[in-house]
C-alpha cells in the first residue's frame, strides 16, 4: 500500500488532522502527517524554503522507512505549494492537492487588487510555475463555497497540470475541502483517486502513460 505524506496548510498543527486521515489509514494506507518549522510547538519561523526543506527532510524518512511503498504526496492549502515544489524535484507515485492555489502572490492579488502585493510577498508559493516538472497524477479536491482560495485556482492548476488525474468540485464545501466537508464526499473522492493507484499505469491524457510502481 501507498504511504501518505500529508502537509497540511496554515492554520493549526498537523495533530489536528488526525481525524481527518484516520480513515485512510484504517484502509491500509500508511500516512505521515508532516510538520514544519514554526508549527506544533517547533523552533524556527515558516518560509516558503524552510516548509519545503522540512517536507523533503520528512519524504526521505518516509521512503527510507518504507523503501517499497510508494510515496503519495497530499497537500492542503498552503501545503499545496510545499506539495507541487517537492513532486517537481522527485518522482512521485500521485499528488493530491486540497484547496490549492496557482501562487500565493494571485491569491493576494485576487483579494487587495488595490495593493501591489507583488512588491510586498516574500513567499509566493508559486505553484503554476513549478507545475511542468511534476511527472505524476495529480488530483485535485476544491470546496465551490471556499472563501480562502476560490475555485478558479484549482480549476485551473488542474487544465495546466501535465499529467491531470481528475478532480472532486464540491458544490457545498469551503476551505480547506476534507476538512470542511460535513458529509463524505472528499473523503469517497480521495479514495477513489487512491484506488485507481493499484494498478501498474495510470494513463495521462496529455503526456502518454505516467507509470506508477507495481504493488506486491
């Protein structure tokens, strides 16, 4: 089975999302839930370099602890940019991004279009830019009702995507989706991405067939 590396976004610690992940665990995927720098009681200050060094610190435990499994990277939020940046400088089996955004510096942009908040943002999080060299599926989840990032964000990063997987466009859920969702619809829609992972290739309608390591 697949093990999870799960970034989560800005708010809180990644304690916190335990009870979201469990049931994936429960079905037999492995997950780490990844922390940061400036998080959970850690030393150090949050920069976009530093939450990527810390991710990448945490895939190379995760593959060397579970050198056989393959490794899916799920971001959520802000953890959607440490997501796309490590998924572009390693293979991957899958990523699965929740509420992303195409760059931090947009999303600021969308909001204060008063302010020139190119001049003023030390971390863009660009996303968009770094999306032609992810070699994997990616997926992606996105509330309708999200008020943090609007859905355009995931709409979009999803038509750039080299090798889009599909995605999960629910009507009534805001920000971030798994969290957020008071039914089970991202959960099911998580899954089913997951499942699809068991089978030796996943075919990728822009770029021919991506291969994803064969399961035991």
């Amino acid at each position: 089975m697949p093990v999870i590396l799960y970034l989560h976004g800005n708010g809180g610690h990644a304690g916190q999302r335990e009870h979201a992940l469990r049931p994936f665990a429960s079905a037999g995927y492995g997950v780490v839930l990844a922390e940061y720098r400036g998080y959970g009681g850690n030393p150090g200050l949050p920069t976009e370099e530093g939450l990527i060094a810390d991710a990448r610190a945490q895939a190379n435990w995760a593959v060397t602890r579970w050198p056989d499994a393959p490794l899916v990277i799920w971001g959520e939020s802000v953890g959607t940019g440490v997501a796309v940046a490590l998924a572009s400088e390693r293979q991957v089996a899958a990523v699965l991004l929740d509420s992303p955004f195409t760059s931090v510096r947009q999303v600021a942009a969308d909001a204060f279009r008063w302010v020139p908040v190119g001049l003023l943002l030390r971390h863009p999080f660009d996303s968009l830019a770094r999306l032609p060299d992810v070699r994997a599926p990616i997926f992606v989840l996105h509330g309708e009702q999200d008020r943090v990032v609007p859905v355009e964000h995931g709409r979009r990063l999803l038509e750039a995507a080299p090798c889009p997987a599909g995605g999960a466009f629910l009507s009534d859920v805001d920000h971030p989706a798994l969290l957020a969702d008071r039914g089970t619809s991202a959960r099911a829609a998580a899954m089913a991405f997951l499942s699809r992972l068991h089978t030796k290739e996943m075919t990728c309608p822009r770029k021919g067939v991506v291969s994803v390591p064969p399961y035991p």
